[in-house]
C-alpha cells in the first residue's frame, strides 16, 4: 500500500513536492489575507466615551481631532464640514460628557451642528434603535428653522441608523401620529409637540435622553410659556437639556423650569468687542413715516443685482406691500413669507429664495431667527424692531459664516432712541441720510390700483390698522407712542384716500382725555373747555367738527376731510346735509345747547348671529315666550305656566327657605280651582270646534246636491240612467224616426251582422259609412237611422268598439 501511494504521488504533478509539474512551469501560489475579527460595538462606544475627558481644545484643529463615531465622520466629511467653529468647539466636550449647555453666539456662528453632533453621538452610544422609541427631541420656535433643522440632519446623521421626524403645523397630522413610536429624533415646534402629547397615545418620552431648545429665549418667552409648562411636565425629570440662541437667555425662572443640573454657560461674543458679526455694515435712516414705502421702492429700485430681506411688524403689512409692488414691477423677483400663509406655501417660497441670486423678499420676525438664507446682500428694517434681540436676529440673517453683508434701518423721529439702546448691547451703526435725486415716490399709482381693485384696498385698510396696533403693543413706550403718529399721511403714503377708522386709537385718545386738531393732526394734551370749530383742506364748502354755545366767527368755510383718525367708513363719503354758506356772520348759538357735534354717515353693518343675541339680552327679550291680550289691552295669563292666585304669587316672591307644606296645599287647592275652570273652557273649545266642523260638512254636502250630480251620475246612486241631454237629437240629424216593423226589421238585420260579421274597426266603419251614403236608396237609409236610434237608446249595452264608434260617427258629422 505505501509503494502504490508514493508511486501516485511521482506520478501526480499537484502533489508532487516540488511544485514542478511535468511541463517545467512553475506553480503560482497564491496568498490571501486573514479576515481581522471586528471589534465589538460596545467596546468602540467605551473607547469613545474614555476620550471625551482627554479631549485638549487648544489643539483641535478639525473634527478628527475630536473623538467622533466613524458613522457621524463619514457624515460630516460628506457635507462639507471638516473645523469646528469656536461654539462647536466650547460646547462639544461638555455636551458629549452629558451636562447641560447654555450656547450663545453671533448668528450664522454654527449653533445648529453644536447640537446635532452630541444628539448623534449620544444615541449611538446609547445604542438606540427604531423600537426604542424617542431618544432626542429638538424644539424650535419656527416651522422653517424646523425644516432647516431636519435638512442638516439628514446630511450629517445619514450614515446612522436611526430614524429621524420633522413634527410641525401644516402637516398631515394622521401621517404623523401613525409613525411618532418609530421616530428616535423628533424635530419639531412647540404646539404640535404637545398636540401629540395630549392625543397620541404611541407618543411616549419615557426613553428620551437629549432635549435641545434652537432660540431658547424666543421658545421660553411669554408667547410659549404655556405651552412649554406643558410639554417640560411631560418629559423625564433625567435627561440632558441643550440650549442655544444668539441672545440667550439668563433668567433663574426660566432655568428653574427646565430643571438644569449645573449648566455650563458657554457665550463666545461676551468678550468680543461687538455683538454682531465684524463683516457687517451697519447703518440707520430717519424719516417720515408717510416716506417708508417711497424709500422701500427706491433702494429696490437702486439694488437690482443685490439679495434682500426688508422685515415688517406684522403679516398683513407685509401681505400688502408685496402685492402692490408686484404691481409697480420694480423689475426684480418678488416674494413674501408671514406666518398667515399655508405651510406648503411657506417651504415653497423658503425654497425658491435661497435658490435666487437677485431677489427681494417681504418678511416678518418669522424669517429673522435661525434661518440660513444663502449669500444676502442686504437686511432692511422698515419697522424698528421690538428690542435690541430682534434687531439682532433680523440683521444676522447677512454676513454669515464670515461673509460680508448690509443692514439698513429705518427710524422715525420719535423711534432715535433705539439707537442707544443699540449700542448698549454692543451694535455699532451709523447714520446715513436720503439722496433726494435716487428718490422715487409711487404712489400715485398705488392710488390707481387701489381705485380699480377693491380687494387689494382692502388689503391696504388692513395694513394700515395692523401697523398702528403693533406700535400699541410695543412693550418700551418711550420709543414707541402711537398717539403721535400721523395717520392720514400714513394712509395716503399707502395709496388710499381717506385713512380708514381706528376703533382702538379712539378709545385711547378718549381715555386719556385728548383731543384731535384736524388741522395739524397731532394730539393735543389738555384741551380747552371752550371748543372751536376746526376745518381742514382749502375748497369753498366746509362742515364744523365741533360746535359750542360761544359765538363763532368763520370767514371762508370748507369741507371737511378725513381726520387723523379716519372715517366711519371706507369709502369717499358724501358731503354732511348740514353746511354753512354764508361768510362774515357770526352764528348765535342757543344757551340751552351745550354742544353740537355733527358726524358722519355710519357704515350699516351686517347684523351677526352673536349681535343679536347680544341685543336680545340687553333688552331682556325672553324667546318663545307668547302674550295674549284681551280687547281692553290687559294681559290674559298663561294658566298652564304662571300661577293665577293671589296666594301663590306672594309664596313665589317670598325669600324664605324651605317649604311650608300647609302654605303649599292651600296654594294647590286654589290653583286647582283654576285649572279645573281652564280645562272645562279647553272642553267647551273642543266641542265648539266639532260642532263647527259639522256645520261646514253639511252645507258642502247641501251644495253638491243643489249643484247636482256629474252627467254620468254618482256612485251612490243605483239604477240611475246617465244624462244624456248634451247630445244632440237624432230625429234633428237623421229625419223622424221609422215605423215599428221597419224598427223589427232594422233589429233582425243587426243581429245576423253581428253574427257573421267580424268585430267592426273604426277606419272600416267609416268607409261603410261613406258608401252607403252614396250608393244605397233611401229605404236602406231609413232603416239605418232606425238602427242607429236604437243603440242611442241603449247606450248602456254598448261594448267599448261600439261606443268609440258611435263617438267617431258623432263626431265626423
């Protein structure tokens, strides 16, 4: 056996020591590498975690200097992103070592990643997965900064495996609450959060590791602060909380809600020289408020191949002032973004902005938190803002991630004091003045517009009224005072001819005891007691405002215009009925009339459902209530709803406790009296009414029978022969009836025909006819009348043939 192997061996060329087969080539020996055992995930994450304290910021120069999964490098390398910014490196390591943060810094600084990245790696090491539920929930203030939020995610945690959900108003709330459990990031705002925390029951935050506030102050300020309570109780009392804004808050109130453990309070621009970015110019305009919208329309006009945002107070200012000046055509591209808008609307026109190279867009205080529109030239502020807050976030919206930019804001006289108040949080500005020869005023074909679309006027009446209102709710009233403003030149500025009525303002001005001079539309403190008449434009006729029982001298009197706070209505109303037009008299008024105040026609108003309530109620109207009154006037009382004693009226009216059971029978046996004298007469109704019924029967039977019968006779009597007097006489038509035995004769011929003959047919019957009129002798003739006279005798024999026959040959004569 062993020869036979070695011999079989020589003879095989693979198995020979050698490695030489028989050929002479050599063998080719191939070498692979050893697959190297992976390293358990658990012990990357402890690896990890054993870093974060090691971690030496002075020396981190890119984020592979930071101990970093490789899922989130990966991510991080495809986005673009490869050095921290100063806050991303001041908050990393005490966010990835689980405390709580206070990250304020200057816009456009990188806050969002100095969140995103801990809530990744925090997951990760806590190993989530889609069934365990939510583990980080990030809150912000904004739908768009939401979106802008979830975007940066997706890039960043796309080598992850978890699943991330953008939760915001406007959106397919079902869609949202069948996935919420499978969601292990939630990005959303505020109200919609706690809509799932109230009515969801797959929502649970039991799991939840990270919360994150993007624009903390704004999100903890009055307008949330419901609502944050709300959704705070519902989380987990252990947790990490992140908070991050531009302006962060320090309120203990505020910290004391959120329950932070010894939170590190990390601000970058607190030592710096400026708040705001260096690379931002910044710079204010005072002017009129009646020269806003010409001011807006030229610095559009002059920045053709520049990016804009120009920032209003409110939504329907900004509503109008866009629609109007998409009809000017400044030749640049238009657009709006206020919260009223639907929110497919709204993430269509974020979109298509930061797509655009030139453009202008309309904004509220929406668009100014956290919002990165890419390479804006300018900001433009065409309301002063709330604080020295606000006017940072809406100026951040430029000269981001070291970019230059622009801001420009524009003051009224009475707004100057904002700007020390800027400079005390650090905002260096300048003052610019207008060049007269750039500027351009539209708005005489606003007003052509406004004359020819209704609806667009209406928009203006609201932009008017918004304005003056988000002055009135300004909190710093040393800057902001409503009572100044001139609003009938602010609403010609708008196009409209006549400043339309401020229902608020004048109950202001009433409160504080302060009159209006129509002449100079200014308020005017302390009145005198002695009012005088006060007229305003230049034209021949003229109506008084204000009459008093002085005399009152008026050499030219002309008709009134809209004063400063507009007019009842809407539209050009007509002159008062009420005018004077003689000149150079005085007018002596009575002394029993204290004042004379002449108003204008008011608008007639739709009456509402909830007005006429309301009036029903001031009235004391009870509905459905019926009052019957007698022939002298008096009142008949309901027997069966108000109690007719006397007794039992003073019981009604006493204040005494308790019921006295004597006093309570004696009031029923009274009241029983009545009621048994309401239902006798209710029985006296009833029979009347029966009797009245049967007299109406009979005198309609007695009608019919005086009218008698139909021609045919009625139903109800037997054996009567119909009427037949309507028609006509035979004797008239076919001559004097014949003898008997021609009658016998004429019976016995029918009967044989009836016999042989087929069923006669009318058209048959009326040739026959036509026949024996023209060929048969009179004898023959006779005898047929004989036979038709017969059958008008029997008419109640005939079949149906014979009757419709009978009816056609009557007929055809």
């Amino acid at each position: 056996m062993q020869k036979e192997t070695k011999s079989t061996t020589k003879n095989n060329p693979k198995l020979n020591k050698s490695n030489k087969p028989q050929n002479g080539k050599k063998k080719i020996k191939v070498f692979t590498k050893k697959k190297k055992a992976k390293t358990p995930e658990s012990k990357l994450i402890q690896e990890l975690q054993e870093k974060y304290d090691a971690i030496d910021l002075s020396a981190v120069t890119s984020f592979n200097d930071i101990p970093l999964s490789s899922q989130t490098m990966k991510g991080l390398k495809k986005g673009g992103y490869t050095k921290p910014t100063e806050i991303q490196l001041q908050t990393l390591k005490q966010s990835l070592k689980g405390e709580d943060i206070l990250g304020a810094a200057q816009t456009g600084s990188g806050k969002t990643l100095a969140f995103l990245i801990p809530v990744l790696e925090i997951l990760y090491c806590h190993q989530f997965t889609r069934t365990d539920g939510v583990g980080a929930v990030v809150i912000t203030p904004t739908r768009e900064l939401a979106y802008q939020i979830f975007e940066e995610l997706r890039k960043i945690g796309e080598f992850h495996e978890f699943s991330a959900g953008l939760v915001i108003g406007g959106k397919d709330l079902k869609f949202e609450r069948e996935r919420m459990d499978q969601c292990n990031i939630i990005i959303c705002t505020p109200g919609r959060l706690l809509q799932h925390m109230d009515e969801n029951p797959l929502f649970t935050c039991d799991n939840m590791k990270v919360v994150v506030l993007d624009e903390a102050d704004r999100i903890l300020d009055m307008g949330f602060a419901e609502t944050m309570n709300a959704i705070i109780a519902n989380l987990p009392p252990i947790r990490q909380t992140l908070l991050f804004s531009a302006t962060q808050t320090k309120s203990v109130k505020d910290l004391a809600r959120l329950s932070l453990k010894d939170p590190s309070y990390v601000s970058v621009h607190d030592n710096k020289e400026f708040s705001t970015p260096t690379s931002l110019q910044q710079s204010y305009m005072v002017c009129e408020l009646h020269e806003k919208i010409s001011v807006l329309y030229s610095f559009i006009r002059n920045h053709l191949k520049a990016k804009s945002i120009i920032f209003f107070s409110s939504c329907k200012q900004t509503k109008y002032v866009y629609e109007i000046f998409c009809k000017l055509r400044p030749g640049l591209s238009l657009m709006a973004l206020y919260g009223s808008l639907h929110q497919l609307k709204r993430m269509e026109i974020y979109q298509q902005f930061c797509n655009k190279t030139h453009a202008v867009l309309f904004a509220t205080d929406l668009a100014a938190r956290g919002l990165d529109f890419p390479n804006v030239n300018w900001v433009v502020q065409a309301d002063c803002p709330e604080d020295a807050e606000t006017y940072i976030h809406r100026v951040g919206r430029t000269a981001r991630y070291h970019r230059g930019g622009e801001s420009l804001l524009l003051l009224l006289p009475s707004e100057i004091a904002m700007v020390d108040e800027l400079q005390k949080y650090k905002i260096p500005i300048e003052k610019i003045d207008i060049n007269p020869d750039k500027l351009t005023n539209p708005v005489r074909k606003m007003e052509a517009y406004l004359a020819k679309d209704h609806e667009l006027k209406d928009t203006a009446q609201r932009a008017f009224k918004s304005y003056f209102k988000a002055v009135y709710l300004m909190k710093n009233k040393k800057i902001f005072n409503v009572k100044i403003l001139d609003t009938t030149a602010f609403a010609h500025s708008l196009g409209m001819a006549i400043a339309p009525r401020i229902r608020f303002l004048e109950r202001l001005v009433r409160k504080d005891g302060l009159n209006v001079n129509d002449g100079e539309h200014k308020f005017i403190e302390n009145p005198p007691q002695n009012k005088v008449i006060k007229f305003e434009s230049d034209d021949e006729d003229s109506v008084p405002k204000t009459v008093t029982k002085s005399k009152v001298k008026q050499s030219t009197v002309t008709s009134t215009s809209t004063s400063k706070l507009g007019d009842d209505s809407d539209e050009d109303d007509d002159d008062d009925m009420l005018q004077i037009k003689r000149a150079d008299h005085d007018i002596e008024m009575p002394e029993n009339l204290e004042e004379l105040t002449i108003t204008g026609r008011k608008k007639n108003k739709p009456l509402t459902k909830a007005a006429l309530a309301k009036k029903m109620l001031n009235k004391q109207i009870v509905p459905n209530k019926k009052i019957t009154f007698d022939d002298d006037g008096e009142v008949i009382p309901d027997g069966t709803k108000q109690k007719q004693s006397g007794l039992a009226q003073e019981y009604e009216n006493e204040d005494e406790g308790g019921i006295n059971i004597e006093k309570a029978k004696a009031i029923l046996r009274e009241e029983d009296q009545y009621d048994k004298q309401l239902f006798k007469e209710k029985v006296k109704a009833k029979k009347r009414e029966v009797k009245r019924k049967l007299k109406e029967q009979k005198k309609a039977n007695k009608v019919d029978e005086d009218e008698g019968v139909d021609d045919f006779g009625s139903d109800d009597e037997e054996g009567s022969e119909p009427d037949l007097s309507w028609m006509p006489d035979p004797d008239k038509l076919y001559g004097p009836a014949a003898d008997e035995e021609d009658y016998n004769l004429a019976t016995y011929e029918s009967e044989e025909e009836e016999e042989i003959a087929p069923p006669p047919q009318i058209k048959t019957k009326k040739r026959k006819s036509k026949q024996i009129d023209e060929d048969t002798s009179d004898k023959e003739k006779t005898k047929l009348k004989a036979k038709k006279k017969m059958k008008l005798d029997n008419v109640s024999a005939l079949n149906v043939n014979e009757a419709e026959e009978l009816a056609m040959m009557l007929l055809g004569k």
